[in-house]
C-alpha cells in the first residue's frame, strides 16, 4: 500500500500505529495489575496487539516507499532506522497480551496463579509496554524532525 486517496498512505497509517500502540500498552498494564481490569479487557488488549502487529510492517513498508520518493536526508535515515525497530515493540505486545489471555483463561478456570508468576508476569507486561510507547514516541519525534527539517530547509 503507497497512497490512499492520493495521500502517502505511511502519513495516514502510522496514525493508527501512534495510537493503537500506546493504548494498548495501557490498557496491558492496567490489566496486569487489576484483576477486575483484566477479566474486562484482557481480549480487547489481545485484539488491539494483534491488529498493532499488522499494521506495523504495513506501515514501515509504506514509510520506506516514501523515502524512496521523497529524497533521503541524515534524518529521515534515522526515522527509517528507527521505524524498522517497531515490528519487535509490536511483537512483544502480542506476547504480553498472550500472556495475559493466559493469566485470564487459568482464573477463569479456577487455577490462579501463584503471587510470584502473576508478579513476573506482570513485570513483563509493564516492561514491554512502557518500551512499547517510548519507541512509539522516538520514531515519531524522529519522524516530525525530518519532515519538519525539510519543510524548513534544515538538514
């Protein structure tokens, strides 16, 4: 996918990447943390964490397309280096969320675990959301740099 509507479809689609993913770390942790949470949320984060997953390379791929046409600049370099990074931000997502499906499917069952794993468990969740959404934020401060340079005439 290149354009949408005549539009670059990288500058429509990482919208969704920009909000999805941040969101979905939120809501992880919320759930990893607050059993009530979890047993409301824990398929929509599962949901929101696939669906990240898949528009992520979608996204990258767009992204590389229009650096292609655009010119490459020291930092729309660095913007694609860092995007190109997301996919493994996203897929640590789809884990954490994995593993809170399954926190949630043994509660439901009625075979809790024990305080250590649902600690650990929650460390990874908190741990790959919070990397998740500071990645978010890098490449997108990355991103508005290089066209913000452009746009001005900077390097």
């Amino acid at each position: 996918m290149t354009t949408i509507n005549g539009l670059p479809a990288h500058a429509l689609l990482v919208h969704f990447i920009v909000v999805l993913a941040p969101l979905t770390a939120i809501l992880a942790i919320l759930s990893a943390l607050w059993p009530a949470a979890r047993q409301r949320l824990v398929w929509l984060v599962f949901t929101l964490a696939v669906v990240t997953a898949i528009l992520t390379p979608i996204t990258t791929q767009a992204g590389e397309w229009l650096e292609h046409r655009s010119g490459r600049s020291p930092l729309l370099h660095a913007h694609t280096e860092l995007g190109d990074t997301m996919i493994y931000f996203s897929l640590g997502l789809v884990v954490a969320a994995v593993l809170l499906a399954v926190v949630h499917v043994r509660e439901s069952r009625g075979h809790s675990l024990n305080t250590i794993a649902l600690w650990a468990i929650a460390g990874v969740v908190i741990g790959v959301s919070i990397a998740t959404t500071v990645q978010v934020y890098r490449i997108g401060d990355s991103g508005a740099q290089s066209v913000w340079a452009q746009d001005t005439g900077g390097s």
